[in-house]
C-alpha cells in the first residue's frame, strides 16, 4: 500500500509540474504572438531558446511520470500501458480527487497551448505568404531593371503601348 501511496504522491506531483510548465508554455506562446505580430525577429529568437528549454523540462517531467507509473502498476498488478489517470484515481483511494483534479487542469492548459501555437503558425504562415508576394512584386518591377545578354534591358526589346502611339 505504501507504494502505491507513494507512486500517487509521486504522479501528482509531477503532473502539477507539468501543468506549471504549461502555465509557462502558454505566456511564452502569447509573448510569441506578441513578437510575430510586431515583427520583432530578435525576441522571436530569444523566444525560440526559452522554449527548447520548456520542451527538454516537460520531456524530464514526462520520464518522471512514466516512472511514477511503473510504480503504481507495479503495486497493484497492472501493466503500465493501461494506466489512465482515471485507472490510477480508482486505486488512489484519498488521493483520487487531488490526482483528477490536477489531471484536468494539465489538459486544459495543454489544450490552450496547442491553441495559441495553432494562431502563431497562422500567423507566420500569413506572414510568409505576405512576403512571397512582396517579392513576386519586386521581382516583376526588377524585371525593367535587369540586363540581357546582348547588354539590354530586358524591356528595350519589347514595345510599349507608348512607343506604338507616339
């Protein structure tokens, strides 16, 4: 009994670290927005570290937890691929609400996360879209500005409506 009280102990309080680092991931994703919106390149960047560091935290958390349970199914003779949070709060005894409880504020906070990183994609894809077409433009403007071969512009060969009216 004490291991599984202790694999419980253990579960929940890994998953309140996983869902303060989401807590994390979620300001991080809304200071992102702010920057992408901005069009600060630099805060991005700076941005992109302090979330490589929020992954490699929730990657160590999710090992923690995987741990805690094998403890757990190991003291009441399940495997660990069939523990739910709702397997474990069914063995958990006074521990049950607490393990529920942080469990549904983990999704809900990895629920807004995954929110927030969809509205930043779209917006970087926006955003790229926009400057793709910004240098079509340029491009096709260049286009008068550009040498051939022969030493001409590439529009000196071509007859404009003027030249054909004047």
């Amino acid at each position: 009994m004490t291991q599984l009280l202790d694999g419980v102990a253990a579960l929940t309080a890994t998953l309140e670290q996983q869902r303060d680092t989401m807590v994390s991931m979620l300001d991080l994703a809304r200071r992102e927005e702010r920057a992408i919106v901005g069009g600060d390149v630099e805060a991005l960047t700076k941005l992109t570290d302090e979330r490589e560091g929020l992954l490699e935290l929730m990657a160590a958390l999710e090992s923690e937890r995987m741990t805690a349970l094998v403890a757990i199914g190991g003291s009441v003779g399940l495997p660990t691929g069939s523990l739910t949070l709702t397997r474990v709060a069914e063995v958990a005894g006074p521990a049950a609400e607490s393990l529920a409880s942080v469990g549904m504020e983990l999704r809900q906070r990895a629920a807004a996360v995954r929110d927030a990183n969809a509205r930043n994609a779209l917006l970087l894809r926006t955003s790229r879209d926009i400057v793709d077409r910004w240098l079509q433009y340029l491009r096709s403007l260049m286009t008068s500005v550009l040498y051939d071969a022969g030493g001409r512009t590439a529009e000196a060969g071509r007859r404009t409506q003027l030249d054909r009216s004047a």
